[in-house]
C-alpha cells in the first residue's frame, strides 16, 4: 500500500476528492459505490495515475496501480492538505452558483503544493482569496495589496491552517473571516479583533459588489473603529496633559520658559 487515503473520481484532472474509510469495510463499500474508479489528482499535486483500494487486515489505503514516481507517495503525511482546495472547491462554488453568481476558481500554489483557492467574480469585480494553509503577516499584506490593486473588493476565507493569519486581518480591520467545510456545505466564522468566532452556514452569507456580508461582520468592524478612535482620542487627551504639566513647571520661580506651542526654548537659555 502507498499509505494514501485521498483520491478523485472525476479523472486524473477532476476534483471530486473522497477519502478512504480507514477501515476496510467501509473502504469496500466506497470501491464498490465509485466503480473503482480513482485517481491521483494532478490539482493536488498527483501524478494523474489510476488508484486501487487494498486492504490489510481491517486498514485500507490506495494504491498506484502504474508503477510510476508520485510525490504524494514520498509525503503521504502532506496528502491531506494537498487536496484541501479540492475539497472546499465544490461547496465553495455551489454557494456562490447559487446567488446567481459564476465565479472563476483556480487552486494557488506554494512552494510546497496547493496552499487555497482565488475565486474571481467578474461581474461584481470582486476576488475572494481561500487560505488554507499558514501564511505570514509580511506575505499577507503583500498579497492583499497586490489584489485591491486590480479587484473593486476583495475578502479573505482562512481554513483551520491559517488561523493565524485570520487573526493578522482582525487585527488591521477589526474582523476576519473563517471558513470550515460542514457536510457537504461551508461553515463561516466572523472572528473579531479580540478573537472571538461567532459561526454561521454559508447560507446566511452572499457576496456583494462590496465583498462578502455575514452576520455580525459589520457590527465587529464598527465596533473596532470605535475602539480606535477612543485609543486616539486618549492619546492627544495625554498628550495636551503632558503638555499642560510641561507648562505648569516652566512657570514655577527658577525654571526655564517653554514655549508649550511648539515644544522649544522661546528663547536661548541663558548659559
């Protein structure tokens, strides 16, 4: 056995990914429902080859039936996340097909394999970037630019694997948005600034000329430019405090005048 679970059923181009039952009865059962029809997915970084369902004992995996070099057989641990934009990919569009919407997706990927989804929706000029797996705040925010360059909105999804960057987001604009697979459908997260997620299924969300709307999103944002504008307000409240104490001493017997305007000696103290 080549120790992999992950196949498609749509041809060595589809995206149609199924896991293997880890145990043989039910690894069976899905041979029998699929036909024997598996392959390893070229989308997710696969060779493209026919795969067959053995079993030892009461464990099951798939096995190349070709004989040929595959990277996902040298990293069977790395498989999952190689078919995770495959997996999202079905829900993802049904949910925006459903809207009325005919988005354009294509699978990113990184150095090491697939690393999420861009879905372009042309008529709306709106672009939604899947993340799925770690992205670091300098790439994110390189990334972010370079797409409001070209995008009227743009709205980031985070999977389990970019948590992190999730939180970069909230940080900045004071929410994020989540994403999680449910059934056959999507769960959505609106994680705010003090990393909180509220969840919510898809269906309660669309996608607008100004980017994705969700339940409680904009209320987190609000609530984060207010919380900014009392931060700033508390900064020049302290700052014309500092100012004042500055004045108030400058103005006891014995010290220097100072010209609280501009922060300066009026004049030359005298040396």
């Amino acid at each position: 056995m080549d120790g992999l679970c992950w196949a498609v059923t749509d041809g060595p181009e589809g995206s149609a990914a199924v896991e293997l039952p880890a145990d043989a009865a039910g690894a069976r059962l899905l041979d029998e429902q699929a036909g024997g029809a598996f392959w390893c997915a070229r989308r997710a970084g696969g060779c493209g080859a026919l795969l067959a369902v053995v079993t030892d004992g009461d464990t099951a995996a798939f096995r190349h039936t070709g004989g040929q070099p595959c990277a996902l057989v040298a990293r069977p641990a790395t498989a999952a996340r190689a078919y995770d934009p495959l997996r999202y990919r079905p829900a993802l569009t049904a949910w925006l097909t459903g809207q009325g919407h005919r988005p354009r997706v294509e699978t990113l990927t990184g150095r090491d394999g697939p690393v999420g989804l861009h879905v372009a929706v042309d008529a709306l000029g709106a672009a939604l970037e899947v993340q799925l797996t770690p992205l670091g705040d300098t790439a994110w925010r390189a990334r972010d630019d370079r797409l409001r360059r070209t995008a009227r909105s743009v709205t980031w999804l985070y999977g389990p694997g970019a948590d992190d960057a999730a939180a970069t987001e909230a940080s900045v604009r004071g929410a994020a948005l989540s994403l999680r697979r449910h059934d056959r459908g999507l769960l959505v997260g609106v994680r705010d600034a003090g990393d909180r997620v509220r969840w919510v299924r898809s269906a309660a969300c669309a996608l607008t000329a100004d980017g994705v709307t969700a339940p409680g999103l904009a209320e987190a944002r609000a609530a984060h430019v207010q919380r900014s504008a009392a931060r700033q307000d508390a900064a020049r409240r302290a700052a014309r405090q500092a100012a004042r104490e500055v004045a108030q001493r400058s103005r006891r017997p014995g010290a220097v005048p100072w010209d609280v305007r501009t922060g300066t000696l009026p004049y030359p103290a005298a040396g």
